[in-house]
C-alpha cells in the first residue's frame, strides 16, 4: 500500500489529510495519507530517507521547502524556476523526484473557476513578492501574460522576482498599486493582506477594467473585502480555496497513480471543515 504524508513543522492545522483522504476513497484506492512532523533540523536526513521512514513521497510546508529542494535528486521545471519545494515523490527507479505544484494549483482554479481567463490576455497586476508570488508569476508566464506588474510593499523584493523572471516582469512602488490597474486583464492578491488576523488590503479599483479577472490567494475568509468590492462592481472573480486543492492533485497522481478531481463536494466539506464561512 502506498503511503505519503504531509511534513513540515508544525503540521497538525494541516487539512491535506482530509484532501487525500476524500480522494483515496472517492476513487476507491488502496493507500494512506498523514502527518509526520519534520524539523528542519532533521529535514534533509528524512527527504533522504523517505522509503526508510515509511514513505512513498509527501508533501512539504513551511519551513523545509527549501531543505526539500537541496534534497531531491531530480527537480521539474516548475520547480526549477520556483526555488522550493513542495512535492516529492521516489520514481521508479528510486529516484527522488520534486516539484513546486503552487503554481499549477494556482492556473487549475482559475481554469475550473472562470474558463477562457487566460485568452487574449497581456497584462497582470501581482500584489506581493512573497514565495506564493513567486509561484503565480511563473504561472502565469506559462499562459502568455507579457507584461506583469509586481506590486509590494517592500520594493526591494519585487526588483529580485523581476529581475528573476526577466524583460516582462516589472517591480511597481506600492504606492501605485491602485492606479498601475489600467490596462490589467487579471489582478491577483498574493499578500497576506485581507486575511483574518492581518489588516485590510487599502487598494481602490476604479481604474481597472470590469471585464479583468480578480483572484485573492487569501482563502480565510473565503470572501475577502477585495473580492466583494470586485463582485460589486461586475469583475469575474476566483476566490483561494481552489488553489489550496488543486495544487494537491498533482502529489496525489504522482503517489497513487491517479489523476483526482477538485469536486464542489470537495470543496464544500473543505469549507465545513475549515469554517470559512462561519
Ligand atoms: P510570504 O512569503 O510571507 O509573503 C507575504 C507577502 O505579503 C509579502 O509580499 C509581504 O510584503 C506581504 N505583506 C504582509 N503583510 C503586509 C502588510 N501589512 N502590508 C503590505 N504587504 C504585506 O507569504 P506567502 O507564502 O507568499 O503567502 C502569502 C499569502 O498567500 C498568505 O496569506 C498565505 O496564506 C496565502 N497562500 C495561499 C495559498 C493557496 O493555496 N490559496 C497558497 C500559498 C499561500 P513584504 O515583502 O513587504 O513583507
């Protein structure tokens, strides 16, 4: 039977063994998802050792993403470009395998939530420079945005990602974040602004076009102040909780050989389980 964890420290919050729980038994397979608190002291040693420590691949959070990405033998693209980790998987050979799967997850919400998203488009305003960022800039440089504003309170760290991804990434001041909306076929929340707990994200909207997409990243509260705004005023909108499942899809394939889908059942015992609404 095959057996996969969640890893990282800490990792009880974690709601991914509810995830690949639903999945294992939806499509009736034989295996086991749980949790296996990692410190980073330890991390490189255990990502090393999966198949001795019980594991067939797992996934990685906070703070071993980076230890994962030394650790793995062999990294996809995504990876690759992302700088960490939070995916690994032995392949046939025994090999240890690691992808980045945020972005991926990030590109099958919006598809799943508002299709056609990605056509004709050129512009995209990123707010943040954190390592979510990171990942949705990649992605969406897969799906032919030309020209993406990064946006961040600290300029200094979206001069690094733009200077990272190259010609058409550019780092905006913070302080333009309202007016740099002209012209965006997407904006994007990836701070952590708007989320329980963290201060309301000040930005007006006057200037973007109704038909741009808004997506929040920040799923707690599911509907954040910048996506009613958005609704208000006639903008398509995606909230982040698909993000946080489709990421996982590609894990699960990876370790129990088959490709699941994010189900509105899925979803909805998601956010029961997580009192996004309550
Ligand atoms: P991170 O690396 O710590 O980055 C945090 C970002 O938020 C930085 O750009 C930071 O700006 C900005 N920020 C924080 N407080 C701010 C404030 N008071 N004013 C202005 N900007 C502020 O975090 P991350 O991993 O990128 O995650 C960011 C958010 O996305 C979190 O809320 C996380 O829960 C969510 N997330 C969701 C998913 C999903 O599946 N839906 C996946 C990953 C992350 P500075 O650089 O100036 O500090």
């Amino acid at each position: 039977m095959k057996k996969a964890a969640i890893t990282g420290h800490p990792v009880s919050h974690s709601k991914s063994p509810e995830i690949h729980s639903y999945w294992l038994k939806q499509l009736g397979l034989e295996g086991e998802y749980g949790r296996v608190e990692v410190s980073p002291s330890t991390a490189m040693d255990f990502y090393q050792s999966l198949k001795d420590n019980g594991l067939d691949g797992c996934n990685v959070t906070i703070p071993n993403k980076e230890i994962a990405f030394e650790a793995a033998q062999h990294l996809d693209d995504a990876a690759k470009a992302i700088g960490a980790v939070n995916t690994l998987w032995l392949d046939e050979d025994g090999v240890l395998c690691g992808s980045n799967t945020d972005g991926l997850g990030f590109l099958g919400n919006l598809d799943q939530g508002c299709p056609g998203w990605d056509n004709n488009v050129n512009k995209a305003v990123v707010l943040g420079a954190g390592g979510a960022a990171r990942a949705i800039i990649w992605a969406l440089q897969q799906r032919g945005f030309n020209n993406i504003h990064i946006c961040n309170r600290t300029f200094e760290k979206s001069k690094v990602l733009a200077d990272y991804f190259g010609g058409n990434v550019s780092a905006q001041p913070w302080e333009n974040r309202s007016t740099d909306l002209e012209g965006a076929d997407l904006l994007v929340n990836t701070t952590a602004l708007g989320m329980k707990g963290q201060p309301k994200l000040d930005i007006a909207l006057d200037k973007l076009s109704k038909k741009a997409v808004v997506t929040d990243i920040v799923y707690t509260p599911l509907m954040t102040d910048l996506l009613k705004t958005a609704i208000e005023r006639g903008n398509p909108v995606v909230d982040g909780l698909g993000m946080l499942l489709h990421q996982a899809t590609v894990g699960f394939a990876k370790w129990f050989g088959q490709m699941p889908e994010v189900t509105e059942e899925l979803r909805q015992q998601t956010i029961k389980s997580m009192d996004l609404e309550g």
